[in-house]
C-alpha cells in the first residue's frame, strides 16, 4: 500500500511539472501600422448675383 501511494504521489509530481505556462512578453520590433488614406474635399460657394454685385461695389465692407 505504501509502495502504491509514493507511485501516486511521484505521477502527480511529474504531471504537475508539466503544466503549459504563458508568458506576456514585448515584441522586439515596434508596432507598425501603415494608413495609406487619400482626403480630398471640395468647396463650392455660391453667391446670389445680388450679393456678388454688392462684394464687387463695396470692396470695404468686409
């Protein structure tokens, strides 16, 4: 019986020492992310001629 129980106990000693691990570690390179983005906007203003006869008049009144 006690052979039986030092056999237990060294089979559960050798699969315990056998446990996955996992390790959190830093890469060695920096992270890099590339963001090829193309903006492109456009801005129309449009004027009432009645506006734009009064901007072309009175230059000053801006």
């Amino acid at each position: 019986m006690k052979v039986i129980t030092i056999n237990l106990f060294l089979l559960m000693f050798i699969l315990s020492s056998c446990a996955p691990t996992v390790r959190v570690e830093a890469p060695d390179k920096p992270i890099e992310i590339n963001l090829n983005v193309n903006i492109e906007h456009n801005v129309k203003i449009q004027m009432d001629k009645q506006l734009d006869n009064l901007m072309k008049n009175q230059k000053d009144i801006f």
